[in-house]
C-alpha cells in the first residue's frame, strides 16, 4: 500500500508511478486529514510512504497523522522523500517513527523534484522542470524493483551538516518561518474558493470575496501554487516568480 502526502503534486505523482509498476493501491492522506480522520489501514503488501522533505524532515502534519493511524498485514515499511536537492538525516526521523509504529524499516530514499517552495525559492522553468521529472520517474523505476525484489534501500550517508539541517535548522524553520502571515490575495482574486478547497487544514475562509489565512498553517503552498489566477502572494518574494503545480 502506498500511502502519500502532497501540497503541490509531486509526491502524489511518484506515488502514482509506483502504484503503477507495482500495481499496488495509492492512497492519499491529505484527504484524511482536511476531514480530520484517521487512517486504519491493512496491507499484505509493504507500506510505501511518499512525501516531501519540509526541512530536511518529514513534514510534521504527516508524521501526525501516521503517528495516529493504525496499520496491520505486513510490516515492512519504505519511505520515498521527495526534495528540491536532498534529504539531509530525514531517515532519523523515519526510523523513530518505525519503531514507534513496529515497522520493519526497509529504508529511505531521497529523490529530487522539482522545486515547489516559493515562499523562499524559486519553481524551475518549463524545460527544466520536465528534465527533472524525467530523471525522478528513473529513480522511481529503480525503487519500485528494489521493492519487488523484497530488498532495502541502500543505507543513507549522513554527514555532520545533514545532522544540522535536521536537527536545529529544522527546529527553527518550524519556530520562525513557519506562519501564514506574509499570504496575501491581489486585485487579480475572483473570489473563486478554489485555495480554501486545496488548503489540507482548512485554514482558508472567503471574507467579502477574498480568501483570510487563520494562522494555522504548514506551508505546503498548495494554496499560492495551485492558484489558476495566480492572486495569492507571500510578502514580495514571490512576486513576478512562476508557480509550480504538477497535476494528476
């Protein structure tokens, strides 16, 4: 069973491609989570768990959610982390959440998409993005007949700067960058409600026909990427910079 969380699409689009090859089910746990439910899941498969790095971790919404939900039938267990260059020691994290639910850890591994954190970076351009596509849905192949072969992932290398970046890097982005206050909707907002149905918290309402953040946030940018109008802002960063949204 592949389980994955995604904001802007490119976890759910490894997802996909692995349920493909391995025709196994793919569920999405964002949807879970807008309703505020939990998951009670049955595999005899493995469990494959695709998402995003959120500061060389997993996100903590998503880990709240696994650490919440109940899992039975097989306990091997893999992680698919996508990211916009690496993973840093996401895997310690993985693991402590392995032992916590009594999985049998199978291993983790990075593989790159393209870049959807807007608030701090920038979306690649076309042609880049689908090169590095390409290249994801490679590693995805490899991955997907690691798994059928029934084999781990190779161990990670972790470096001292890997352990900071997960560790007080991680700490402080979630104390300091993590807030909504900086959204903001132009001239350009419809009043269309599209960001309140793609905000997983539901953190959005419509005000006088303008979206309001509720400060609830996690900063998946589902609501500032997946904007067909391109109305929603954070602060001045991003303004003039191209959006990034991989649909199904």
């Amino acid at each position: 069973m592949i389980i994955y969380f995604t904001g802007t699409g490119n976890s759910r689009h490894l997802a996909q491609q692995l349920a493909k090859i391995l025709d196994d089910d793919c569920i999405s746990a964002v949807s879970y989570i807008k309703e505020n439910k939990v998951g009670d899941f049955h595999s005899e498969k493995a469990y494959i768990f695709v998402c995003p790095v959120y500061a060389w971790q997993m996100p903590h919404i998503f880990e709240e959610f696994l650490n919440k939900s109940t899992f039975s039938g097989s306990t091997d267990c893999y992680f698919v982390m996508n990211c916009g260059d690496e993973i840093g020691n996401a895997e310690k994290g993985v693991k402590a959440f392995c032992a916590r639910k009594g999985f049998q850890y199978r291993g983790v591994i990075g593989i790159k998409m393209p870049e959807n954190y807007i608030a701090i970076f920038s979306a690649p351009d076309k042609e880049s993005e689908e090169r590095i596509i390409a290249a994801a849905d490679e590693k995805v192949t490899c991955a997907a007949e690691t798994i059928c072969a029934g084999e781990a992932f190779p161990p990670c290398k972790i470096t001292t700067i890997d352990k900071l970046k997960s560790g007080i890097v991680n700490k402080t982005f979630y104390k300091m960058v993590i807030s909504d206050k900086k959204f903001h909707a132009t001239e350009r907002c419809t009043g269309c409600g599209n960001c309140t149905k793609s905000c997983m918290l539901n953190n959005i309402s419509i005000k006088a026909g303008k979206p309001l953040w509720g400060g609830h946030c996690t900063h998946c940018m589902a609501c500032i990427c997946g904007c067909s109008e391109e109305a929603i802002e954070y602060g001045k960063h991003t303004e003039g910079l191209r959006r990034y949204f991989l649909k199904d």
